[in-house]
C-alpha cells in the first residue's frame, strides 16, 4: 500500500504563487504516473496536471502558462509550482500516484486565492 502526504497549501491573494508538494512511501517498487486534481464546492474532480514516467507533461487549458508539474524521482515527490493565481483556482488540491502496485490518492490540501 501506498501513503501520500501533500503539504503546501494555503491562502494567497491574486497573482501569488503557492508550491504543492506530494511524497509517497511505502512498498513502491515503480512509480508511474503522478498528477494533481481539483475538486471545487459543487463541481467534479478534475485533472489539473499529470508527468509520466519519462517526464512528459499535460495540462488543464485553464492552468496552462502558470502551473508547472515536476517531479523528484529520488524522493518519490511530485510537485506543482502554481504562478498567477486566479480566485477560481480556489478548490481542494488531491495528488494521485500509480504504483506498481497502487492507484493512491492524497488527503486533499485547500488552495484559497482571495483578496
């Protein structure tokens, strides 16, 4: 099984940056693909950012430009830089990793960007 922790969110005014973090442990033996979604009040879950294995990157149409998706393979880590915050990036952050193993999620870190 695999344990997800996310830290990294926040309250920040329009036009700030914030950086997810996600670190996984456990018995992971291979790591696949790892990404970020958002859920916001009374809308569904859905993808933000996701890198592969081989480092290749997609993107949400509404993030694309301010959101970076990196990862540390070293640390089982994955990161999500966001610059220029916009009020509807507002939502609960979740990580996901696929393992060899295990499709794992995060517990979720709120995102608020508000004056």
């Amino acid at each position: 099984q695999v344990q997800l922790v996310e830290s990294g969110g926040g309250l920040v005014q329009p036009g700030g940056s914030l950086r997810l973090s996600c670190a996984a442990s456990g018995s992971i033996f291979t790591i696949y693909a790892m990404g970020w979604y958002r859920q916001a009040p009374g809308k569904q879950r859905g993808l933000v950012a996701g890198i592969t294995s081989g480092r290749r990157t997609n993107y949400a149409d509404s993030v694309k430009g301010r959101f970076t998706i990196s990862r540390d393979n070293a640390k089982n880590t994955v990161y999500l830089q966001m610059n220029s915050l916009k009020p509807e990036d507002t939502a609960v952050y979740y990580c996901n990793v696929v393992t060899n193993i295990d499709n794992a999620w995060g517990q979720g870190t709120q995102v608020t960007v508000s004056s």
